[in-house]
C-alpha cells in the first residue's frame, strides 16, 4: 500500500466517517486521552464476559488483590498493600490497604473479595471464567451444584426468593448435612429432590422450583450446594483474606490480578439486578476510573476516581474508550488525531507504516503470548474424524496466509502454547503437506473432497479475519476439492454463536491470563467452560491435572508439554499464527510499554505534550 493509497483511503474515509462521528460526539468536553477499544462491549459485569475489550474498562474501574506493573505486567500490590505465603504455598494470606474504598466512598472489605468470588462460582450466575477460581480449595465442587455434594457433605440450601426480588439476590440460606439425593419425588415424577438434616430436623427440598407445586412434605427450593464455608476463602477481618489452594499454584498471585477474582459491592448488585447494576448511573467500581457514561457504537468515557487509594499517582482525569468496529476507520481517526492509541491496526497499514520508518515514531511491533488458531465443532461430522482434522491442517499453507494477510512480523504457528513461556518448550502439529492431507482425506471416506459436507468459517466481523477466512477456503478448495463458506457476526452475536457452538469451524485466539502454559492447555479439558469443541481426551485431562498437583516445576511443565502433544495430534483446533502486537502510541503518551499479554493499565499512562525523544513504547524490547 502506498503512501498515495494511505491518503486517498483517509479522505474518502474521513468523507463518510467524520459526520457521523461529530453528530455522536456532541458538544462533549474533549477527552485527556482516547484509545480504540476496538467492538462494543458485551457487558460490564465480570462474570459474563471474557473479551479483550472488555478487560480493559473492568481493568480501570475495578482493582485486584494484585495490580500488573505496567512495564512487565507482573503482579505487584493493589488492593492488597501486602501477602504472606505458607511454606507449603497453599495458604495466601492477603492484608488490605486501609484507605482501598468503593466508588461511593465506602471502605473495601475483605468481605467484597469474597461476595465477588462466590458469586462468580455460583451456578446460577453461570461465569464464563467461573474455573478460575477453581484453584481454591473445593471452589470447583461448590461451582457444581447438587453435582458437586454427597450424602454426609455440609451444604446450603438456598431457598427461593419473595416475589419481585432481583434474581441477583441470595434466597435464604439454610445450612446441614445431605442425607440423600434422588432423581424421584414420592409421586414418583423425575425431580432432584434431597433430603437434608438441618439442626436435628430431616428436612426434604425440590431442588430449582421456582413455580410448580411442592409434593407433599417436600419444600421448594432455588438450589442445593456445598457449604460455602468448606471453600478455601475466608474474610478473617475487615482487612484480612486468606485463600486456601487445593494445591500449590505458581500463577495464582497472577490471577489475582484477573477480573474472575475482583471485588464486588454486593448492594449495588443485589439492589439493582442485573443487568441494571453495571450501568453507569448505578455501578460502583474501586479502581483508578469510574465510568461517567456508555453511548452504545460510540464510547465509553472514564473519569479519575476522587476515592481510589492510589489517585495521586493516576496522571488522566478523562479517557474515553472508543467503540469502532471497522480498523480502517479507526486508523484514519488516529492520524487525524482523534485517537491517541490505536489498538489494533489493520496488517496492510502497518506494512505499509514500516516501510515509512514509523517504528521510530509511533509503531513497534512485538510478539506477546496470544495464538490465532480455527477452533472445530467435533458434534458436527466427519469433524469428528481425526483425520479429516489432520487433513485440514495439512492443507494449510500458513506462510501465504501471514505473507499476505498480515504484515507485522507475525510468526506462523504449529502449537497452541506461544514461544517465550519460561522453561516451557511449544508442541507442534505436524506442517503443510497437501499430498498427505489428500491421501488422509480420502482414508476419512472423501476422495477429492468428493461427498464432503459443505462447512461455514464463523468469524467476528474484521478485514483481516475476513481476509484470512477467504485465503483459507482457498487453501481448502485447492488442495482437497472442499468447499466451505464464510459468516461473519459482530462481537456479541459471534460470542453467543462461539459458545452455543452454532458453527462448524470458528476463528478463536487466546490470550494468556497469566504467564504459564496451563493459561492455554487447561481450556481444553473435558467440559472445560472455554472448551467449545466437544473434544474429550482422557489422557489428555489426566496430564493436565497431574501438572496442576505436581510440586516440581521443570515436571510440571513436561506434563502439560505431553499434553499439548496430544492436543497437536487429535487437533480440535488448527493453530495458524503467533500473534504480533499492532499499537500505534502518540510519542506523547508516556507509561506505555510493549508486554507479554499487549494490556496496558490506563492508571499508568499519561499525556505529556512536551516531551522529547523516544517514549518507553518506542524504546521498549
């Protein structure tokens, strides 16, 4: 692309783009910083999200225990001033700061860490990234239910709420001991009903009845589950948390950084419902921003929060994060300087910008450990046929696909796992190869493609996934006679789609939570919650979860290496690329760096229009 090309596509783009976007912006005071926060966002509540959009608003207005040092994106105190650690690193002991207040003046308690976590393991609440949490001691069992108890387990039994009540409220709690659980009410109808000693009193409840008559003798009930209080979590005091680990966890102080384990202030929660308490007007956040407001394909505008404890070091007191779908437009926006951070920038721009010299401006391309890869629905035939998942891999030429489709140096891939993960080495598929793709598809019952079903590639709406798709339905039709189609959804549709499993083959990436290999591997365990394959591998569950109980780290990461070999021979997925980072930064912006996971905590950057020279993004490795 050329540099007349690049002047031509801001012009004509401007023509269209720049109305409308002053028609939406209003009369608003201007912003000190504004970022392309690429879709709109799906929600604002913790446990219904798992996007990158989304992480970086939950990032600005709530805090964890642990905070990410923005140079190195390695823990370092938040919400917690301080920790202790067990000798035998199960026990975290975490000591509150005692001027970490709400949004509406109101201390942070420990009491909140806890509301937020059990509420992102109950069942109810249906938490995309409940498992998490599940590190904590029986946390996995709580998060199952009646699934997750046996007779002679304490539970609670939560009975149903009053009518009229918002349903993110509790019912009332009654705490026993399960007796017995059965499929059968007296009148002999499939129900779940249990019988639960409560005090010296055998008590029976129909578990998840909200309006059908009760049996005789039987109580309603919303549902039945282990006794929080057998979870490894405790408020000691108002300032004192302790997490019990199932087992010893190296990245755990990392995922304290994640929004699965921030804090909640449950009567906005409670009092507004959902999903009424995360609007502007209600929400209560305890980080360096609060949301001012949300205008739907528009932005989302954060101002500095006046309660935050660590306010006098957060240098932006207005940042706006704008919703813009197309990265066409976006760039066009950046160099007419209405945006500041461009996140994402579209492949042919930024060869184009390398070839202008920019990366000693304003670009610097760098890998971080996020993989581009075709996720396959195995409930969907012949996908369920490891050889046709082999041959559409092997069909694969993935150097025309980064030749032509990207343009920032990003690196083809054969593994799920990205390199530059300490001590751990990535496990590949096998490479490109046509003549054994053909001779495996056709073994599979499909010579020349000949009767294979017609497939759709799922992808959310972008140029260079669209781009992408395309290339490799060519691939497909070329080097094994089979024809596949393209549908493309915008973010919320295409995340609805993604976890119904309403396609047959779907674009995925994944971003590392936090700097280990099992951030990447344990997706794909049986019924894991980011699975949405339907792949089941024995072997491969049994791995996973002896590197989750192995003590010595070199062969704890062997173990997830062998099952990352597995997972490259039975390929539910197809890794296609390493993932480059594409920001362009004003060379004003300050406190911005280049790192492992390409996130960037808002309460670090600031604007300095007068400085000279290089800033740290530029500068960084």
């Amino acid at each position: 692309m050329s540099q007349r090309f690049l002047l031509i596509l801001i012009i004509v783009t401007l023509g269209i783009s720049s109305v409308a976007w002053a028609v939406l912006r209003g009369n608003l005071p201007p912003a000190d910083f504004t970022f392309h926060n690429e879709t709109e966002i799906k929600s604002m509540d913790p446990a219904t999200v798992t996007g990158i959009p989304e992480h970086r608003i939950l990032a600005a207005i709530f805090e964890g225990l642990a905070k990410p040092n923005p140079e190195t994106y390695l823990p370092e105190p938040g919400v917690a001033e301080s920790w202790d650690i067990s000798a035998d690193e199960r026990v975290y002991t975490f000591h509150l700061r005692p001027d970490a207040r709400w949004s509406n003046g109101v201390a942070v308690t420990a009491d909140d860490f806890l509301y937020g976590i059990r509420r992102m393991l109950d069942p109810m609440t249906g938490a995309r990234y409940a498992y998490q949490c599940w590190y904590i001691k029986n946390a996995r069992r709580y998060s199952a239910g009646l699934a997750g108890v046996e007779p002679g387990d304490r539970v609670e039994v939560e009975l149903n709420l009053p009518a009229g009540h918002p349903w993110t409220r509790r019912g009332e709690l009654l705490h026993g001991v399960l007796l017995s659980k059965k499929s059968t009410d007296k009148s002999g109808q499939n129900s779940n009903v249990v019988a639960v000693r409560v005090g010296n009193q055998e008590r029976q409840f129909l578990v998840g009845a909200d309006t059908q008559e009760a049996p005789g003798g039987v109580e309603l009930c919303r549902q039945v589950l282990l006794d929080f209080r057998e979870v490894g979590i405790e408020a000691v005091d108002d300032k004192t948390l302790v997490t019990t680990l199932e087992r010893p966890t190296p990245f755990w102080l990392q995922l304290t950084m994640h929004y699965a384990l921030f804090p909640l202030y449950r009567p906005c929660v409670e009092d507004h419902g959902s999903p009424d308490w995360t609007y502007p007007e209600n929400i209560v956040g305890n980080g360096a921003f609060r949301l001012q407001f949300r205008r739907v394909r528009d932005r989302i505008r954060l101002v500095k929060s006046d309660t935050y404890w660590d306010r006098e070091n957060v240098r932006l007191n207005i940042v706006d994060a704008l919703s813009v779908d197309s990265r066409t437009t976006a760039f066009n926006m950046y160099e007419t300087g209405r945006i500041d951070w461009l996140t994402d920038t579209e492949s042919l721009i930024v060869r184009d910008l390398l070839e202008q010299g920019r990366d000693e401006v304003d670009l610097n391309p760098a890998p971080f450990l996020c993989t581009y890869f075709y996720g396959l629905n195995l409930n969907q035939k012949p996908l369920d046929d490891v050889r046709v998942r082999q041959a559409l891999s092997l069909a694969l030429d993935r150097e025309e696909i980064t030749r032509i489709a990207m343009g920032a140096g990003e690196v083809v891939a054969y593994g799920l796992v990205p390199p530059g993960i300490p001590g751990y080495q990535s496990q590949e598929c096998h490479r490109g190869d046509p003549a054994e793709a053909r001779r495996l598809l056709s073994e599979a019952g499909y010579p020349n493609g000949i009767g294979f079903p017609k497939f759709e590639i799922l992808y959310n709406s972008d140029e260079t996934h669209q781009t992408i798709a395309e290339l490799i339905r060519k691939q497909w039709q070329r080097n094994l006679g089979i024809t596949v189609s393209m549908r493309n959804e915008e973010w919320g549709s295409y995340l609805n789609s993604q976890r119904q499993m309403n396609f047959g083959i779907c674009r995925r990436s994944w971003v590392g939570d936090y700097l280990d290999a099992n951030t990447y591997l344990d997706m794909f365990v049986t019924d894991g919650e980011n699975n949405r394959s339907g792949w089941s591998n024995l072997e491969y569950d049994r791995l996973v979860a002896d590197a989750a109980a192995e003590l010595d780290d070199e062969k704890r990461l062997r173990l997830l290496e062998s099952a990352e070999r597995i997972l490259m021979e039975e390929l539910p997925i197809i890794p296609i690329y390493y993932y480059v980072s594409r920001n362009l930064v004003r060379p004003y912006v300050r406190g911005f760096y280049n790192t492992a996971v390409d996130l960037h905590p808002l309460g670090a950057i600031y604007v300095d229009r007068d400085a000279r020279g290089r800033n740290e993004y530029i500068s960084s490795e």
